[in-house]
C-alpha cells in the first residue's frame, strides 16, 4: 500500500540478522531493514522466523513497524516460528551427549515443535545403540553418513513444510548435512579440533534459506558448557516433555510424585521394564534437579 507516494508497507519474514540490520523477505526481494526502538523499550526485539510488516521509503532505511505473534519460540537458536527442529549428533568426534540431545527434544515438545533426531557420521562407527534408545523413545530418527546418502530421501524425511531448524553441538555436522541436502548453499564446514575434541564454530547466524516446502535454518553450534544458557523447564511440566511417560503418568501411588525416586512410581517401574530408556530417565532426573528448587522468577 502507498502512503503519500512515498512508503510502502509490506509483509515478510525475517531470514538473517547481522551487525544490528535485520533482512526480511517480501515481495519477491530481500530488504535490509531497522527495527524501531520501541522493540527495544519492550525487550522483545525481533529475531529470524518472526513475520513482520516492514516500511519501504523512497530514501533512507526500511524499517520493522510490527511483528506479528509468533506460534513459539527458541532462545538457543534464537528463533521462531519454528515447525520442526532437527537435532543434529554425531557418533564420534564429537561423542553424543544424551542430556544435551534430551534437553533439546524437551524444549521442542514444550514448544509444540516437532523435534528429528539425525545421528551423523555413521561410517565412522557404528550409530545402532543410539538409534535404538531413540526409536524406542518415540523420536523420528535418522541415520546420515557424507560418504553415502540419497539427497531425495534426506529431503523427504526431514523437511517439511514451515521453517525446519537444525540445531546440535559444534562439529556435529549440520552444515555438512545441510550441504548434502542443497550443495547450492556451500555453508562453510569445518574440522574438529584435535586440542580440544570440539568442533569450531563455522555458522556464526541463524539464517533461513528458501527450499520448495518453506525454509530451513542453519544455525551456530555450542559447547556442552553451554547448556547452561538453554531454557528451563518448569518441575511439573517436565514429565510431559517426555513422551513415554505419558501412558504412566497419573499411576503413581502419590499425587505429588516427582517420578524421580519415589516408591510406586508408575514411571520407574517403566523404566525397570524396559519400557522406558534409562538414559532418557537420568536426563529427567538431571533437568528435574535443576529446577526442582528454583522460583518462578530465577527461571526467567
């Protein structure tokens, strides 16, 4: 719509932000663009995935008037409007850390985000204990080797339509994942670091690409100590961050049950069973214990 002869508003999402410029997608183009303070007074600036409406003047900078509400959102990535989160881990190099690749499902679920888990680099071991514990779980899983893969099948299975996320500690392999789906994109890949056993951080911004079904989001890796700065998960929520706890919960001998330790606790029998992975269950307990004494206030 024209203003005056001399703005035009239209509508977009924003795709990349770098250096305080945020560049939104509308109209076929891509416009760099400024948000104005009063997102900033409100401490809700807008991030990549949020549909905005932007002004295009004839001079000076384009600017985000409005951010639309967002369906969900990531503070690691920083992200939203996410419709599904691709969990990126590697068998070796580096070794998978179950907390980390649970504490990310959690947070997806909590989201209403459909939460993927691909297991990378399977010819440098072998991924089948990984795989079982997660298909047992109820997690979509996928293994993917660079040296061998189907483009179209990687395609099929994990995007979809919306924005697909990939997210996963530093030198999992997103990027080289990402490559072997769209060789277009030539993201920047990077080798692990013998010193450390970490990978280097090659993506350094959340960006979104355009694929046939929608747009998918690179994003930079972390270290496990930055766990840390991932979101917490209310106590009496977190049971149903789990899916497998689901068909036990409400069949405990307590109400109050924290399924924890507690004798009569449907979920442990569970997990005595078999019915239950046991590692999912010591990372319940480990993110229950982070937040079983923590205020209302300490966890935003």
């Amino acid at each position: 719509m024209i203003m005056g002869d001399l703005v035009i508003k239209e509508k977009g999402i924003i795709t990349k932000l770098i250096g305080g410029f945020y560049y939104v997608e509308a109209a076929e183009r891509i416009y760099e663009c400024k948000a104005r303070g009063v997102f900033r007074l409100k401490g809700n600036a807008p991030c990549v995935g949020d549909r905005v409406e932007i002004t295009v003047p004839t001079d000076g900078y384009c600017a985000i008037e409005k951010v639309y509400p967002r369906k969900n959102s990531l503070v690691r990535p920083a992200l939203s409007n996410i419709d599904r989160l691709i969990i990126v881990t590697s068998v070796v190099n580096p070794t998978p850390n179950t907390l980390v690749i649970d504490k990310m499902i959690a947070t997806a679920v909590k989201k209403d985000i459909q939460p993927m888990l691909v297991i990378s680099k399977t010819d440098l071991d072998s991924p089948d204990e990984l795989c079982r514990i997660y298909k047992n779980s109820g997690i979509n899983t996928l293994c993917f080797s660079s040296k061998s893969f189907d483009q179209k099948q990687l395609r099929e299975e994990i995007l979809t339509s919306g924005i697909t996320a990939f997210t996963g500690n530093s030198g999992v392999g997103k990027s080289t994942l990402l490559n072997s789906m769209f060789p277009e994109l030539q993201l920047e890949t990077g080798d692990i670091s013998r010193k450390l056993g970490r990978g280097r951080h090659t993506t350094r911004a959340v960006e979104l690409y355009k694929t046939e079904l929608g747009y998918v989001a690179d994003t930079p890796g972390f270290s496990t100590v930055d766990l840390q700065r991932y979101e917490l998960i209310k106590k009496d929520e977190l049971p149903y961050c789990f899916p497998e706890f689901e068909p036990y919960l409400g069949n405990c001998r307590f109400t109050s049950c924290s399924h924890t330790s507690e004798l009569g606790c449907a979920v442990l029998e569970a997990v005595n069973e078999g019915k239950i992975e046991k590692s999912r269950h010591l990372s319940y307990v480990a993110m229950y214990n982070e937040v079983k004494d923590l205020k209302e206030w300490e966890m935003k």
